[in-house]
C-alpha cells in the first residue's frame, strides 16, 4: 500500500469523517498530491474545509464530482462509505485502471492490533459496543471500536498496539471495495433486505457483505448466525474456523440451554456464562446480539468471566432502543438507528403489547414495508409518519388493514402529536424503518433532535422517573 501513496497522486471522493481520516493518513505516509472531492457545496463543508487547510498537498474540489478528476496519473482513489458507486468517475477509472478502495482498505494498511470485524443487516452497533466492552473487561489494552460506528478506521490505527485490539462495525458500502482486509475475528449477524438503492440487488448486497470472510484462513474466525440461513448457509464454505451462536444449543460456539448462556466446546461439557434473565437489554434481537459478541469475544481471547460480567451489566447504546425520558408514565424511546424494517420489526417486539405509538419515515432505501406492516395490527395503536417514504409506508399500512396513522411534515410535529395522543402506560417509539439522509445528516441528528423535542420544558416539566 506505501508503494500507491509515497511520492503519488491520490483522490478521495467523500468528504465525511472517513474521508477526512483517510486525508490525514495519506498525508502522513507521503502522497505528493492528494485531491478530495464532494457534492456538496462549499457552505455545507465549512468543517471539513477547516480541517483541510492544515494539509498544504491537498486540493478541494465542491459541488460536484467530476469525471475529470480521474486521470492515469493518479495511484489510487479512495472511495468513502455511501458515495454511489455508479458514479461517472468510477467508471473512468476502471477505463484507465486506477484501483478504488474503501476507507477500511486503507487503514488495514496500517493496522498491527488484533482486528474483530462486525457485520449483518441489524445489531452490528450493538455488538461491536459489547464487544469492545467485553474486551476492556478482560483487561486486553487498548481496546477501540471504530468503523461504522461513526469512529473511522483510519482514525485510530495510531491509537491501537499490536497488544491491543480494535473491533470495527463493518457495512456493506465499506466492504464492497476491499482487497486485502482481514479480520482475524469476522462476525455475520444475519442477512435482510436492505439497500437495494445502492447495491442494485440483494443479491449484489449479499456478496458484498460476504467479503468479510474472503481474506480469512486458517487459524481465523468466523462467527455465524445458526438461525439465519442465509449466514448459516456458509457451513463448508469458509476456511476460517466457524463458531455458532444460537438461541439453542451448538455444536462450537455460544448458546442456550434451560435458560443459560453456555459456551459450547466439542467433546467438552458446556460452561455457563451467565443466565439468559440476567441480561439488561430487552428483547429477543438482544439476545441474538449477546450470544453473538460473545462467541466474538471469546475467539479474540476474553475469559468467559468478563464475557459475563458485561452482559449482566450493558446498557442500549445511543440511537439503539435508547431511553429518553418516561413523561406521565409515557416512556420515549430514541430508536433512529433503526433504518430498515427489519430493525423497526425487532424494535416493536422488545415492548410486549400493542400500547405503542411508532414514529416512522425517512429516505427511501428501496426497501419492502410489507412485513412490517403485517405486524402493525399487533403491536401499534397509532402510526405517525413522516419523511419521503410516508406515502409509501401508508399503502403498506392501508393493504395490511391498519388504518390508525397520522401523516406530519416533519420530526418536530411527529414529536408533538405522540406527545398528546400517548397515554400513561404507553410506549412512544421513534424507529424509522428509513435512512434519514432526507431530512437530516445522518441518524444521530435525528435521534438527538428527537431526544430534545422529548426533554424540551413542555413535556420535561411533567417528567416522572426522568431518563435513565
């Protein structure tokens, strides 16, 4: 990788956080000349332009991404998470060779620590932060997450010891253009429908989240949804070692067994970890994403204790099933993470009862609605939506013989009518089933707005129990 950057011509396209991560290492390593381009308008990267000016190799090009950027003398073009792949300049340097490669490619360069990659359609967040949370515990220093999770990879390959470990949230965008990157832990939660927008299939969505395990060899590890089938389909297709999880026993790997959490070990008698009613996080999906980090954990060198001792105290993260507030006995609950139906499928179910009020809408991901439409008579009294896919979310709704939903403008006003139609006893659930790229950034904007509108003095004078 040194050869492509020392003394070269590089371009980044994408201009967020791992585009600018990827900057600062290109300009450590030696790029004579590094040009980063982006859609948006200068007065929308007033940040990031900030941030550039410290690297006097750098040329800015805003407003666009012109094809005429890719020329044979670049090395490499560095392609951030997110930015479509049908891009015109793409195009160009496939004509001319030029090798593209995500953010992630570039930091595994330079990476010397333990790496445990996560990835799946829903829970990846989850597990990387128990991962992580396991791996302190164990007492395995440094430990980072990073990757997806809004820490870029590049960011802390200078934070890391080859001591330490990092534990990266791994997204389909991220790993469709790796070329040697390898976990030496690499996790697959489970497979739904999802970004058909950007893949242009679920099949071409499918392979690409499979590029996890392509780099891996023995003495690696593969960890492997047993309920899933289109993860557990990869059974003698991998040459990593493959351990299970399961919400029942398995023959390698962590599962349940008579309400316990065992690690399973062949030809040994299974050890318990800890009891399935000692786990904080609600829902069935959690404890999915328990036994998953577990078996993670434990191939990247935890003791079962310290698996254990987090589990029976790890609390939701930000955006995932977060608690806001509980306001005349309503609870608020900040779910933005929430960006597929799948998601919002298993948000809804971790609450028991249809005493729900969801709050759903956003970009349009070429997603079906259909399942989770089919669940609204159950577990929702009143739909508010908002955002570009309302309309569509409404004749989801409408052929599944739901017809209790309220359609708003905007976040604030969604906020504002669950507010006064909730009662006490109610769950009120923000879960767009969407991206959020309509309306706002990225889903911690919209999940922060939320918490302000749910704290602000309107409904904060009432508050009972607070936040937790």
């Amino acid at each position: 990788m040194i050869g492509l950057i020392r003394q070269k011509e590089v371009l980044v396209v994408g201009m967020a956080r791992s585009g600018l991560a990827a900057v600062e290492v290109l300009s450590k390593n030696g790029a004579s000349k590094i040009t980063v381009t982006d859609r948006k308008q200068p007065a929308q990267l007033e940040k990031e332009l900030a941030f550039l000016k410290r690297y006097p190799s750098v040329t800015v090009v805003s407003g666009g991404n012109p094809p005429g950027l890719v020329t044979s003398n670049l090395s490499l073009i560095i392609k951030s998470p997110g930015v479509p792949p049908t891009l015109e300049l793409f195009k160009k340097a496939e004509e001319l060779g030029v090798p593209v490669i995500s953010e992630i490619e570039l930091a595994y360069a330079f990476i010397r620590a333990l790496l445990i990659g996560v990835t799946g359609t829903n829970g990846k967040t989850t597990v990387t932060a128990l991962v992580t949370a396991m791996l302190k515990e164990a007492r395995i220093e440094p430990v980072v997450s990073a990757g997806n999770i809004g820490n870029p990879l590049s960011g802390v390959i200078n934070k890391v010891s080859a001591q330490g470990a990092i534990v990266a949230e791994l997204s389909s965008f991220q790993l469709e253009n790796i070329c040697h990157f390898r976990p030496a832990v690499a996790v697959f939660l489970n497979f739904a429908e999802d970004h058909t927008d950007y893949h242009g299939s679920i099949e071409k969505y499918y392979r690409a989240k499979l590029r996890i395990f392509e780099n891996q060899s023995q003495g690696d590890y593969a960890v492997l949804n047993a309920a899933d089938q289109k993860v557990s389909s990869l059974q003698g297709k991998l040459r990593a070692g493959v351990l299970w999880f399961n919400r029942f026993p398995v023959p390698l790997g962590v599962g349940v067994d008579k309400g316990r959490i065992n690690l399973y070990n062949e030809g040994k008698p299974p050890l318990e970890i800890c009891l399935v009613s000692d786990l904080v996080l609600p829902g069935e999906h959690n404890l999915e994403n328990a036994l998953a980090a577990s078996a993670a954990a434990w191939a990247a060198g935890a003791d079962l204790h310290s698996i254990g001792t987090v589990l029976r105290s790890f609390r939701a993260i930000e955006h995932r099933l977060e608690h806001v507030a509980t306001i005349n006995g309503v609870d608020y609950i900040n779910d933005s993470k929430g960006t597929n139906p799948g998601a919002t499928i298993r948000a809804l179910q971790s609450f028991p009862g249809g005493n729900k009020i969801l709050i759903a809408g956003g970009k349009d991901k070429g997603s079906d609605f259909s399942d989770l439409a089919a669940l609204l008579p159950l577990e929702v009294r009143l739909l508010v939506l908002f955002g570009e896919t309302k309309e569509e979310l409404v004749r989801a709704a409408e052929q599944a013989g739901f017809n209790c939903y309220i359609k708003v403008k905007g976040l604030e006003e969604a906020v504002s009518i669950a507010r006064r139609e909730a009662e006490s006893g109610e769950v009120v659930l923000l879960s767009p089933a969407c991206a959020s790229w309509d309306m706002f950034p990225d889903y911690e904007a919209r999940g922060n707005l939320f918490k302000k509108l749910v704290r602000s003095p309107l409904g904060a004078e009432n508050e009972k129990g607070g936040s937790r």
